[in-house]
C-alpha cells in the first residue's frame, strides 16, 4: 500500500485540474460567449433567429440533457427537443414563453446517485455537443481528428510534431472545412450556452461528485494502481479541451460575424 501523502495530494490535484478546473473555464467562457450571441441575435434579428440558426445545437442541447437524465435515473416529465418561442404567451411561471426546447424531470432526494447526476445533466449540453463536433472532425477532417490522436497517445509527453505531421491529409479540404464551419457555426449558436437553471441544477451534484473523485483518487493512490487511471484521464480531458477550444474559436467568430450583420442592418 502506498501512503505517500505528497503522491496523494499530486494525484488529487490532476484529478482536480482535469475533472473540475478546466471543464469549469470552458464551461464559463462557452457559456458567456454565446449567451452574448444569442441576446445580440434575439435584440437584432428576434427570437426565432436563434432557431433558424441554431435549430442543430438546440436539438442536441436537450438531447444533451435528457441521454443523461435518463442515465442517472431520473424521472422525465416533459422533453420538447425543439421549439418555436412565442413571446406573446406566457409560461408557466407566468414568463414569456422563450424557451427553444427544454427536458423536465424529478429526481428522488434521497437518492445519492440521482442527486449526484444533476451536475452531470446540467453540465451535459457542452459535453453532447462537444462529442457532436469531434464526430464530425472524425468524418469530415479525418486528419485532423487523427492529429489529436496521435498529440494524446502519451498525455504527459504530448507528441506535437506527430500531431502537426498528420495535419493536412484530405484530397478537398476547403469542402469539407465549409461544412464543418457551418455545422460547428449552427452548434455553437444553439447548444454551447448553459441556462441559469443549468448551472442551479448543477450545483446540487457538485459536492456528492467531488467526494466521489476523491475517494476513488485516494483509494487507487494507496493501492498502487492509480498511474493508468490519471493517464486515461487527462488523455481523454486534453482531447476535451481541443475540441472545446475549437469550440470556443468558433463561438468567437459567430459572435463577430454577428456584431457585424448588426452594424450593416443598422446602417
């Protein structure tokens, strides 16, 4: 057994780092930058703007949410994966009826594993749409999706030159980088934002999961075994962060191209 506290506080702080620190500034940053794009579409264009652009990521926001509810044994109420906003009708709450889609469910309180599955419903919009692109990089841009490969094979000796070396493989690259602009445009518009309600939600698993990371953490540290575990880890978060940082550059430019359709409207 492996009691060296120094090992076991360096394993928590790559878990820490890997499972709460940069999913948290992707998630904020993502979040800010398209929430900021919506309201400048919805001011500009009307509500119904960010469904004709962002029918795609809205589809799989939801979706997002519900695979996941469903995982953690929650009961659904209520799921329309896409909707047309009617603003001259009120909600429920007695709001305007904004919503472009939504998943209602209830969860048992006493129940440690659903309680435990709100961050990750909460959460799960970036993540589904995420996993939405990189399946996409993997059909349209296969080089690229190899690149990554071959960059996380050994996450603690990232291997660049073989990542740069296997860039620029495909036959017609500027056909298949338009579609994958204009879907990646059309997912961030719609599906990388988290609503105030998902972040609440969130919040509710977030001590149950960190208990859990760091038992499991401490447990494989005493044991000896925790070596592969932190590898597969940080392999599949630095994979992660490529395709949100993509993500992010993609948000940015959606966010200029519409100020600009903003400023050649008003004038």
């Amino acid at each position: 057994m492996n009691t060296d506290l120094v090992l076991i506080f360096k394993n928590l702080g790559i878990v820490g780092l890997d499972l709460l620190v940069i999913p948290f500034i992707f998630v904020t940053l993502l979040t800010f930058l398209n929430r900021n794009t919506k309201a400048f579409l919805a001011n500009g264009f009307g509500v119904n703007s960010e469904l004709y652009l962002g029918f795609i990521g809205i589809f799989f926001h939801e979706l997002s949410h519900l695979v996941t509810a469903v995982v953690f044994g929650h009961r659904i109420d209520k799921v329309r994966l896409l909707k047309r906003p009617h603003p001259n009708r009120r909600g429920t709450d007695g709001q305007p009826d904004l919503a472009l889609g939504y998943v209602n469910h209830t969860w048992n309180q006493r129940n440690w594993y659903q309680v435990t599955g709100n961050l990750f419903i909460g959460i799960a919009p970036i993540f589904g749409c995420a996993a939405v692109l990189l399946g996409l990089t993997a059909l349209l841009i296969p080089s690229w999706f190899q690149g990554m490969l071959t960059l996380i094979a050994d996450p603690f000796n990232l291997d660049w030159s073989g990542f740069l070396g296997a860039l620029g493989g495909d036959d017609h690259p500027w056909i298949r980088w338009t579609i994958m602009v204009l879907l990646s445009l059309n997912l961030s518009i719609g599906g990388f934002d988290l609503s105030a309600a998902d972040f609440a939600n969130s919040r509710i698993g977030l001590i149950g999961f960190v208990t859990i990371i760091v038992i499991l953490t401490v447990g494989l540290t005493l044991l000896n075994v925790a070596s592969g575990f932190l590898t597969f880890l940080t392999g599949v978060i630095i994979l992660l962060a490529l395709v949100l940082g993509y993500a992010l550059l993609i948000s940015l430019l959606t966010n200029l191209l519409v100020r600009l359709a903003l400023q050649i409207k008003d004038h």
